[in-house]
C-alpha cells in the first residue's frame, strides 16, 4: 500500500511529515517498508533534488530500517545537472531503477540495480508478471550506446532548455509563464494564465498546425516550409517542451521562431476579446 507524502514544487518533501507517515507500531495498519523518492522529479519539470535532502532522507530511512529507492528514470539528468557521479547521488539507495529510453534516447529499456538478493527476487517478480524476455540483449546494446555517447551530451540538451525558457520568459507574455530560473535540466514547463480560456490541449494542439501566415512570413525553415513544435499537456494549464538529443541547435532556432510566433498570436487574441 501506498501513501504519498506532498511534493515541495523542488521535487523535495517535509521530513518531519515523511517521519509522521512512519507506520507498524498500530496493528491494523501496513507496515513500512520503504521510501521512494523520484529524481529528477517529472512532475516538477524535471527538478534535481538536492544532494543534502537526498542526504537527510538516507540518514531517516536507516534511522527507522527502511529500505530507500530512487525511481531515477532521468537519474543521468539529475547527475549532469548536479555534476556529480551517478554512485554519489544514490549512495543511501538500497534499489535504483535508470530509464535508458526518454533523454538517453534509447527506443525502449529500463535498468533495476541492487543487491543480488533485491535483484534475484525482482526477476521472479518480473517473470509473474509476464515481463521476462530472452533476447533482451539487443537492448541492453542500445543501453550501452546510452551510457557511453548519449549520457556525455546531456548538458547540452540541458542549455537548449535554458535558451527556450529564457526566450520565453524575456516575451513577457502575461498569459504564459516559465520559470527559467528553476529549469534544471531537459524539461521546459509553461504555464498558462489562469485567467487566459485557453487550455494546455489547445496550445498543443495550436503547436502542431501551420497556418499561411506563418510561411508566408519568417515562421518557417529554409525550405519555407511551416515548423511544427510538439508539445505535451502535462495538465490543462500546463505544457511541457523536452529537449533531447536529437533536437539540434538550428532545431532548438526554429521551435523558438514557432512558440514566440503562436505565444504572440494567442497573446493579441486574448487581449482582443
Ligand atoms: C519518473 C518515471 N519513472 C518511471 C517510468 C517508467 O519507466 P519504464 O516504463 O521504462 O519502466 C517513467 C516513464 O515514463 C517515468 O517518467
């Protein structure tokens, strides 16, 4: 059974209240097991958590004999951000689980890491619930091609997203709103207005159309053709841009030249109505 503690918008949570959650001692309730942090942390656009709380939650966790997991699906954008090694940042975990698909660029694979004991009992797991697969090394060679050429550039994706975020902050757009400041790594959230009626589905959805206007004027590539910018509703005030790998330089140009064009004309809409 699960209980959640409440996110802090930086991807923390209060202590003393993780410690208060604390259950075994009543009879009728579960007994505690375990803590999972995630990190970075999606939900709060791709925050780090900071070493020292990572630190303070290991420190509670031996404290009270539980074990500690970090759900690390973007733990190598955690650590180019943090600049530290993967193993400093999860030193107080008992389990890891490392996705090498999302920013790694891998088409698909995740990795579980701990004790052989956790690991043999996690492939019994694995083989209950059907997820056993024979030939898994042909994604296991993706995964090395991750680690090695993939995991080296991510502080570049990393600065691609501080370009967008900062463009975007410095629109000075009532009705949308980024915080360039706390953007970590490779996840830009944009917030629209709560007073704007407009939706996240409707901006996504105005993101990936080209309108005549825009290739008639400067909103397209060289080739004149349209730009199209996808995007995802992470709630419906909320989009969230990520930046990867394959999002080039002059890429990163030509989303910038399509949001700052459809931000502007959903902006004058707005204001006109
Ligand atoms: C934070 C987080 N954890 C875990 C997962 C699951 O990864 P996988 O499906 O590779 O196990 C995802 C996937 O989207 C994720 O975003």
């Amino acid at each position: 059974m699960l209980s959640t503690v409440a996110n802090k918008p930086d991807g923390t949570f209060d202590l003393q209240e993780l410690e208060e959650r604390i259950r075994g001692s009543n009879i009728h309730e579960p007994v505690t097991a375990m803590v999972a942090v995630e990190n970075t942390h999606n939900y709060c656009g791709g925050k780090v958590l900071p070493l020292k709380f990572l630190d303070d939650v290991g420190a509670l966790c031996k404290k009270h004999s539980l074990a500690l997991h970090m759900d690390g699906a973007r733990l190598f954008n955690a650590c180019a951000h943090a600049q530290e090694e993967a193993a400093r940042v999860v030193r107080d975990c008992d389990s890891v689980s490392v996705c090498f698909s999302k920013g790694l660029s891998a088409p698909v694979g995740s990795a579980l890491v701990g004790s052989y004991h956790f690991i043999e009992q996690a492939r019994r797991a694995r083989k209950m619930l059907g997820g056993g697969m024979r030939q898994a090394g042909v994604l296991a060679a993706a995964a090395l091609v991750a680690l090695h050429e993939v995991v080296p550039l991510l502080a570049l994706d990393h600065k691609r997203a501080q370009v967008l975020a900062k463009v975007i902050e410095g629109l000075f757009l009532k009705a949308f709103t980024v915080d360039a400041h706390n953007t970590h790594t490779n996840i830009v959230l944009v917030r629209i207005s709560e007073h704007a009626p407009l939706t996240a589905d409707q901006l996504v959805q105005r993101l990936a159309q080209v309108c005549l206007a825009e290739t008639q004027g400067d909103c397209k590539t060289p080739n004149d053709e349209g730009v199209i910018v996808k995007a995802t509703e992470f709630n419906s005030k909320t989009i969230r841009f990520t930046l990867h790998r394959e999002i080039t330089d002059e890429d990163l140009w030509l989303a910038i030249m399509k949001i700052t064009y459809v931000f502007k004309e959903l902006s004058s809409n707005l204001e006109n109505k």
